[in-house]
C-alpha cells in the first residue's frame, strides 16, 4: 500500500559533475531544513577503511582508487548500516546515481531503506568547467573525520588534511567526461519515473539551497518539472 501524502517523506538525488558542490549542498540540506545526508564518497572513503567485512573493504577501496562506480549491492548495504530503517525525516543522496545501472535501480535502494514510497526528487547541479576545476583544485579530505573541507576550514579538533588523488587535473577532467557522457541517459532514466531540475551551481550556496527548495515546493503541491 503507498504511503499517505501526510506520512510522505522526500528523498533527495543530487547528481553533478565532480566540483559542483554535491556534498556542500547536501549537508546544507541537512543542517538548515531536517534532512538527513548520505554523502556517498564520505561513507565510502570511511567504508574503505573502516568496514569489517574484509572483501567488501577491499572492494570498495579498489574501485574508489580507479574512479569505478560501485555495484548498486555495495550502496543498499552501507544504506543499511548507516540509514536507520525508520528516520521520520527525508533524506539527500549526494553523488547518487552515476551510472545507468545505478539509475534503474534507484527503487532498490529505496526499499533497502523502507522509503519506496516516499516522494523522490532529483536535481543536477553543473557550472562552467573552469568554476568546477577551481573548486576542486581548492578542496581536501580530513583524514582524521573524512569529510571534504577547505583548506582554512575547522571540520574537526584534529584535521589532518590532504588533496584526493582523484582531483588532480588529468583524473578529474576524465571523471567530469564520464559524467557527462552517462548524464543524458541517467536523466532519461531518473525523469521517466520522478520529477528532475537543472540548478545553477555557479551560484552562491545560500541560492543554490534556495532554488532547489522552490522547486521542492512546487513538486509537493503537484507540479512538475523535466
């Protein structure tokens, strides 16, 4: 039986290519307006290092030190660990999906979390290729607490900062290709099924946030945008 409007939760799947602000924009989401944020390259750089199962670790190091998408089983299982079943708040998946396959198995995941019957929206976030390069060249991941941070910026007691291999210039400008090349289909896929909106991530962050929670308001008094 679907869910009532009353008891809908929104489930959030921002897409963008790498230096778009994915993980700023979804924490933001998180932080100011309730949602929860499964940022997908810190769970997995965490899994990576800290998940027990020895063969899933060494899987999902592998693939992130060679830019390859993971199977969508990797995602429903750290969902499961880090998604409580029933949070009573919406949740932001930064990052997700990259692939066609990962598109057509969106309702997997969401069942992985007992939200397959909750509203889904998408946004892609894109900017002119010399704003995400900069960015990305201006980004690093704590060690200690394995968030994307800036250089000044306090994340923890103890960062210890470094760059992601996958931001220097030839691996990233491989990884913005890719994306722009799976991105026509992904949308077809995404946008057969649930409402998906273009948003101007050269914009400051506090609009970016703004403009996606307009459209959120549009969807949730039943309008509709491709």
């Amino acid at each position: 039986m679907s869910k009532s409007a009353a008891r809908q939760k929104t489930v959030i799947f921002i897409l963008g290519a790498p230096g778009a602000g994915k993980s700023t924009t979804s924490q933001l989401l998180a932080d100011r307006h309730g949602f929860q944020a499964f940022q997908s390259g810190q769970v997995l750089r965490e899994a990576a290092k800290n998940t027990q199962d020895p063969q899933l670790r060494e899987l999902i190091a592998s693939r992130m030190e060679r830019s390859i998408p993971m199977p969508v089983e990797v995602y429903c299982r750290l969902l499961e660990a880090y998604v409580p079943k029933e949070t009573g708040v919406g949740l932001v998946f930064d990052g997700y999906p990259r692939t066609v396959e990962q598109a057509m198995h969106i309702p997997t995941v969401l069942d992985s979390v007992n939200m397959s019957g909750d509203r889904v929206v998408g946004f892609i976030l894109d900017a002119p290729q010399e704003i995400l390069i900069a960015r990305s060249a201006a980004r690093f991941v704590c060690g200690t607490c394995g968030q994307n941070t800036r250089e000044d910026a306090g994340c923890c007691d103890s960062p210890l900062l470094r760059r992601r291999p996958d931001d220097s210039i030839v691996p990233l400008l491989e990884r913005s290709k890719r994306f722009r090349e799976t991105l026509p289909s992904v949308r077809e896929i995404f946008s057969s099924r649930w409402p998906c909106f273009d948003i101007d991530a050269s914009s400051p962050q506090g609009e970016i946030v703004a403009s996606i929670r307009e459209r959120l308001q549009l969807v949730s008094e039943g309008g509709r945008e491709v």
